[in-house]
C-alpha cells in the first residue's frame, strides 16, 4: 500500500516570518493521519527543518544538483540538503523543466543523485495543455516516467506527482476521469517496470490548483495517494484543511 502524503512546495516565497506558519501545522496536527512534507525555498530549509525536529513534518527541497560537489555555482547536492535537515528533494517540476530546460534526462540524474545521497525523490510529471488538447497526454506521461525515473526505487525512495502544467497556479484542475485515467496509468507503467510490490508502493501525488474545496474529490480518486500542493501550502489553514482531507480519505 502507498503511503498518503500531503506535500507543500512553497516555491520562491517565504522568510523567517513564514515558519511560524509550520509551528501552527505542527499545533494543529501532532499526529497527522497521513506524512506531511514541506520544501520550502533552499534559504529557509534548515530553519525550517530545525522548527519541525523529530515531529510529523517531514523537510525537503525544491531540487537536487546531479552531482555531489563542484563548481556548479547557485546550485545544491543531495549531501547539503541532508545536512540542512531534509529527507526528500522534488526533481523535475515542470518550472525547472521550463526555466531551466531539463530533460527528462537531466531530471532522472538528479533522481539518482538524490537516492544516492539517502533522499527520497519526488519526480515531477505532467502535460502542457497544447499536449493535452492534442490528444498526447499519456504518450507524455509514458515518456516522462520512462525517462524520468532512475532504476533501483521502492516505495520507500520515490513519490511521482501528476502535475498538469496548465493546472499549477491557475485554480483550473482537470476532471475526476482525467485525473483517474493518468494515476492508473501511471500505476499501471510502475508495476510493468518495477514490478507488482514496488508500483503498488510508490505514492502518486496529484498536484495542481488542489485546495481544500477540491482536496475530498481528488482524494477520493483510487490511485491518488495525496497531493503536491504549491499556493495553498503556503498557509497552515489552507495546507491544514487539505491534510485533513487526506487523513480522511
Ligand atoms: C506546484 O507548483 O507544484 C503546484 C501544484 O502549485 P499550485 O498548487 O499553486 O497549483
């Protein structure tokens, strides 16, 4: 069984005033029915990290470099992001794919780059709507996770998140059946690559424009194991609601 995770990306934004935001998730739920996780900017992650302690929020970062030290100026490796505190490093979100131009090639090394250095991975797939309107999405989603994902993950080191791009950050989410399509889909790939027990195992998150108005019905939705949440994660009412939701689906 996959494990449900609410996960909150908080992009670029946040200083130290936003960590109070973590002190009222953590009052408001000290034992979540479900893992919680922020990533927050690389700026706040330690701190953030150390707020959190041993409690039930779970730390990761927005990204992963491919390698583990160099002169790769602006960027961090998996080794730093263990050393501020965290656990997990989202790779390949579709505004790194776009502001930075990765591959599914370079997205699958810093997969690997994160599991090597003890993270678990939380791979970024998704469609553009030009893709979707054109009757490609699952060719896409196909490819990406092909390309994507690294050999040699469980359960326990990668989450993949269904992210439709032109559903993150503009309130529009796709239907239930195109939500229930893609996250069988995406089962359906694991399972064939990485067998029966792993593929049944691997969290799929759905994220884009989920807010607790529309958190019950994705979470109803079978192979939805939780959500990668950007705007609403930003404030402890809203990612505490879509919690909720989670726990109780
Ligand atoms: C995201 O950036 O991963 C995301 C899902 O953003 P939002 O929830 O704001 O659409």
């Amino acid at each position: 069984m996959a494990q449900k995770l609410a996960a909150g990306n908080w992009k670029m934004n946040g200083t130290e005033a936003s960590l109070a935001e973590i002190d009222a998730m953590i009052a408001a739920f000290p034992a979540p029915g479900c893992k919680v996780l922020i990533c927050p900017p690389a700026t706040l992650l330690e701190r953030l990290s150390r707020r959190a302690g041993n409690g039930p929020i779970a730390t990761g970062s927005q990204d992963c470099h491919m390698k583990a030290s160099g002169a790769h100026t602006g960027d961090i490796s998996a080794e730093m992001i263990k050393d501020a505190g965290g656990s997990y490093a989202i790779v390949g979100h579709s505004e790194r794919r776009t502001d930075h131009g990765e591959t599914d090639a370079i997205v699958c090394a810093k997969a690997e780059a994160a599991l090597a250095g003890g993270l678990i991975a939380v791979v970024c797939i998704g469609e553009t709507e030009a893709q979707r309107d054109a009757g490609e999405t699952l060719d896409l989603i196909g490819t990406q996770l092909a390309g994507s994902i690294p050999e040699g993950v469980t359960g326990d080191t990668l989450v993949v998140a269904y992210e439709p791009v032109w559903a993150i950050g503009t309130g529009r989410i796709p239907t239930i059946e195109q939500i229930t399509e893609v996250h069988d889909f995406i089962r359906t790939r694991l399972i064939e690559r990485f067998g029966a027990e792993v593929g049944a195992a691997v969290s799929l998150l759905y994220g884009g424009s989920v807010k607790p108005s529309n958190a019950t019905e994705i979470f109803a939705v079978e192979n939805v194991d939780g959500a990668l949440v950007g705007g609403a994660s930003l404030k402890a009412s809203d990612f505490g609601a879509i919690i909720d939701a989670l726990q109780k689906a």
